[in-house]
C-alpha cells in the first residue's frame, strides 16, 4: 500500500512538472513565435492548438465548451496580438508578456476561487480591450464592437456562473452590450498612451472598461450576498474608480500622450 502511495505521488510530481513546463512552452513560445515571424497567425494558431481539448466533444457541446474557454482564449490572444502590435524591434515589453502569458497559464489560470475568478475577468477585460484596440484601431467599426462585445460577455459570465444567480447569461449578454456600445463611441475617442522605453501602448479606453468591470463587479457582490444593501460597503471602491476615471479623461486626454 506504502508503495502505491508513493507511486502515485511520483506520478502527481511529473503531471504537475510536465504541465508547467509545457505551459511554460506556450507562454514563451507563442510570444517569441510571433516576435520572430512579424505576423499573429503563428501565435495564434499555437493558442488554438493548446485548447485542442476544447474541440474533442461531441458537436452539441462544442459551444458551451466554446463559451466556458472564452475567457483562456482572449488572454491568449491578447498576448499575442500585443505582441505584434508592439513592433518587430526586440523590445523589454516582448520579454514581460512573455514572462506573464506563463504565469497566467501556470499559476492563475487554474484557480477557481471567486476571487480569481474576478482576478481572471479583469485581465481579460485589460488585455483583451488593449489587444482589440491595438488591432482594430484604423479598421471598420463593426469589428471593435463585435469583439468588445465578445469580451464584455465573457468577463460578466465568468464571474456570474460561479454563483446562483438564474439571469446570469442576460447580466452576460448585457454587460456585452455596453461594451460594444463603449467601443462604438470610441471610435471617435481615441486615446493611446505610449511608454516608449519598454515599447508598450495603452489605450485609454482599456483603462476605463477595466476600472468599470472592477466597480460593477464590487457592487454585484455585495448585491449579492448581503440582505440590507448599504453604500458604506462600496463607497471605497466606488469613489476610487470614478475619480480614477475623471482624472484620465480629464487630464490624460490628449491626442498622443507619453509616458
């Protein structure tokens, strides 16, 4: 029985060591692949391939498997149109999304508690909303406002089917529809900040959908779990995001702006 034991243990030492390291594998490579190659098809093709998992179901649950992962793949994504957004000159900014694409594959991403679960959303909202403003900044308006919606809807139904609430894909589905809306008024509200030394772009907007996603997220949770609602629980965050709000929009708004 001893024996079993520590054959199971040395087993659950490779499985967890061989998943780090080709998490490790994915997160540097679909960084540097795309770096090297000057195009995102590469990256995000090795993306795709690495939820292969997501694809091996019956064709009836392909969608709901779709929706469960959409979450991963925009992270995913993001990093790597980030990355070719960032320029084919070798750049500090290509070795920390590199370093972080990992650490979201191997320590963050597995989590399930409510707290990551909240952690995970507002990443995809921040690098998600970045990513698609990076990419889509001179296209048709249809495509910002498609994938805002994507994003909007797939950051609320991560937080929002953890718990019991029955409306959850209508909360989903309407949070994904203030974010195609947000995304739509952008098109003629287009800030960038650039940090020129590590060769990062930060939209304004990505700021401003984030901090939103942080508030609404604080006040559906305590919604959610007290009685007798109270605006001395949310009053902290709630002062925080709209001064934070106020103060890029009202300082920080110039055409170009470098940090």
């Amino acid at each position: 029985m001893s024996d079993y034991i520590l054959i199971r243990k040395g087993r659950n030492i490779v499985s967890a060591f061989l998943h780090a390291f080709f998490n490790l594998l994915l997160g540097l490579g679909s960084v540097f692949i795309t770096f090297s190659t000057a195009s995102w098809i590469p990256g995000a093709l090795l993306v795709v391939i690495s939820k292969w998992r997501m694809f091996a179901v019956r064709p009836r649950y392909l969608f709901l498997n779709l929706k469960s992962n959409l979450v991963d793949l925009i992270v995913g994504f993001s990093f790597v149109f980030i990355t070719y957004a960032s320029g084919p000159t070798l750049l500090p900014i290509h070795f920390i999304l590199a370093i972080l694409y990992s650490a979201w594959l191997i320590v963050l991403k597995p989590m399930s508690t409510e707290r990551a679960s909240g952690i995970q959303a507002l990443l995809a909202v921040f690098l998600g909303t970045t990513a698609t403003t990076l990419m889509s900044a001179s296209a048709n308006a249809a495509f910002p406002v498609i994938f805002n919606f994507l994003i909007g809807f797939a950051a609320a139904r991560h937080v929002l089917v953890q718990g019991d609430d029955p409306d959850f894909s209508f909360l989903s589905l309407l949070m994904g529809l203030i974010f195609a809306e947000f995304a739509w008024l952008c098109q003629s509200w287009l800030i960038v900040y650039t940090f020129k030394e590590i060769g990062f772009l930060l939209p304004q907007s990505a700021i401003i959908l984030t901090t939103i996603v942080f508030l609404v997220g604080n006040i559906f949770s305590k919604i959610s779990s007290d009685e007798e609602f109270n605006f001395k629980k949310i009053a902290t965050p709630t002062i925080f995001s709209l001064a934070l709000i106020l103060i890029i929009v009202l300082w920080f708004s110039k055409p170009l702006f470098n940090v």
